[in-house]
C-alpha cells in the first residue's frame, strides 16, 4: 500500500526592507487620515485657543465656549475648514514616523545596543520614537503651517475670509521665500522629538505591562492558553488602550512648545509681532499669561488625541498583521 509522502515545510520568505518600508508608508498613511478625521474638529478648537491674542479680551472663554461659537457662526464644516491639507499632512506625519522608527530601530541593532533575537528594551523604544519626531518634524513643519492659517483666517469686516490651501501657499512664498515655509520649526522639532518618544514609548510600555499581566493570568492555564498569552496580540480593547495612552502623553508633556508654534505660523504676515522668533514669541507669551498661557487648549487636545491615536496604532498593526505585502 503507497505511504503519502509528509507535506514539504513551506520556507516563509523574510519581507525585503523595500516591502516593510512600504507598508509603512501606506497603512501609516491610512491610519493616518482615519486618525485626522477623528480629531480634526478638536484640532480646529485648539489652534483657535492657542493663537488668542493675550493683550485683547478673549474671543473664547474654553474649549466648550469655542465649539458653540464655531458651530454658531461656521456650522461643523466650519469645524472642518481647511481639511484637505491636513488629510495630507496627516498622511504624510503618520507613514513618516513609522518608516523612520523602524529605521532607528534598525540604527540600534546595527550599534550593537540591542540583539537580534530579542525584542528592543523599552528605552531603545522611546529613542526610536525621539529618532522618528526629529525627522518627522522638518516635513511636518510647512503643513502645519498652511493648517493652522487656514483655521485661524485673519478677520475681515463683519466676519472671517475663508481661505484654502493654495492662495495661502502662494502667500507665504511672496513674503517670505521657501524659508517661510519653516515658520515654528524650533516648536514642531520640540514637540516631535519629545512627543513621539512618548507617542511610541508609551504605547510599548502599555503594551508590555498588559501582556505581563495576561501571561501571569495565564500561568495557571493550559500551556496552549500561555502560549496564546505570551504569542498572540492583545485583545482589541487593551490595544485600544495602549494606543490612547500613547496619545496622550504625546499632546500633554510638550504642549507648551506646540502653543509657542501655533502663536508664531497664526500671526499674520507683517502683523505686529510676526517676526518673533521662537524663544521670543515663549518670553512674550510668559509676560502676558504665564503658565496657564502655554496650556490653553491642553485638555480638548488631549482628550481628542485618546480614540484618534487608538485607532491609529489600531488600524496599521491591524493591516501589517492580516494584509502584509510580500
């Protein structure tokens, strides 16, 4: 009687740097614009907090004052204003940084700081997160800053001009050159460098804390269960967990430096004040609100950066794990 010869082991052919620099770029890319969909109307309320003018009477007295007026006098596409660039940038922000924290994870390995064959220690992480918001930041710097002229017009008369992307690129290009383009460099570099540390870092820390915590729940199950436990990814709502955390830590430990940037890319070209630097705008900033200046907008922006960030780290661990490219 003829035997069934077993069945060959089939070789899983390691992905090629090309195709998981790929996949980073397209489904950070969706995860992105589904993240800037999420937070766009909070984005709007902060940037209109933020670049209050501190010597006139505020225009908003907080976050829930600025949504009333905003749908009062715009409706909610008002709080939509100027979507198409962020979309964009939100595109460009989230595959950026994916693409080069797996770049300086591969800076690690290469140095020798870790190994191979085991997972990188948790301050390799948040140094691969610092590594990615300073790359980051250079092509994030001229989006946000469209972004933010496009959510805060200058008045006009009765009311606000709405003004869309190209009129404002071509506008900046004829007052201040390409350079013009890197107004609140210093401010983005500060609060990418040191957000997208916490960003990564913390999502990995939650993430490690919650898998030691289901490996110990498992130790007294079947060795399949602990397996599972130690092998499997987390349940959907620890994920979701692991990715607000990692959002809010982004948006609350630099929030200072990304008020000082929204103040300098607002302020109208030739406006008195529109030439200060950065250290200059956080001195004028301090003399006329103090502390509390630097953290208008903190908690509507926090708040926002929970459920945008959960379902960011969500949607691109998602599709690098059931559609990977090969």
């Amino acid at each position: 009687m003829a035997t069934t010869p077993p069945p060959q082991a089939v070789a899983i052919k390691p992905k090629s740097s090309a195709m998981e620099a790929l996949e980073d770029i397209i489904y950070g890319s969706i995860a992105g614009i589904v993240g800037k969909y999420i937070e766009y109307p909070f984005d709007t309320v902060k940037v209109r907090l933020q670049s209050q003018p501190s010597h006139l009477p505020l225009l908003y007295t907080g976050p829930l004052d600025c949504f009333r007026q905003s749908l009062r006098s715009d409706g909610l596409s008002g709080l939509y204003r100027g979507i198409s660039a962020p979309l964009f940038g939100a595109a460009i922000e989230t595959s950026s940084l994916f693409f080069f924290e797996r770049l300086g994870r591969d800076a690690v390995l290469r140095l020798g700081l870790a190994r191979p064959d085991h997972p990188l220690p948790l301050p390799a992480l948040w140094f691969t997160g610092a590594f990615a918001g300073v790359f980051t930041s250079f092509l994030l710097t001229p989006i946000e800053l469209v972004k933010c002229k496009i959510q805060v017009p200058a008045p006009s008369g009765g009311g606000v001009v709405a003004l869309r992307p190209l009129p404002v690129i071509r506008d900046i290009f004829r007052h201040q050159g390409l350079r013009g383009f890197w107004r609140g460099q210093l401010g983005t570099l500060i609060r990418e460098a040191g957000g997208c540390a916490a960003w990564f870092g913390s999502k990995e820390t939650a993430t490690k804390l919650m898998r030691d915590g289901n490996v110990r729940a498992a130790a007294a199950g079947t060795e399949g269960e602990q397996r599972r436990a130690r092998e499997d990814p987390l349940p959907l709502w620890q994920q979701a967990v692991a990715g607000a955390s990692a959002g809010m830590s982004y948006n609350f430990l630099f929030f200072p430096a990304d008020t000082v940037k929204s103040r300098m890319q607002t302020t109208p070209i030739g406006a008195e004040g529109g030439g200060r630097g950065f250290g200059a705008e956080t001195a004028a900033l301090w003399k006329e609100a103090g502390v509390k200046g630097f953290y208008r907008g903190c908690g509507v922006t926090v708040l926002r950066s929970a459920p945008s960030s959960a379902f960011i780290f969500m949607v691109f661990d998602g599709m690098k794990k059931y559609l990977p490219m090969q």
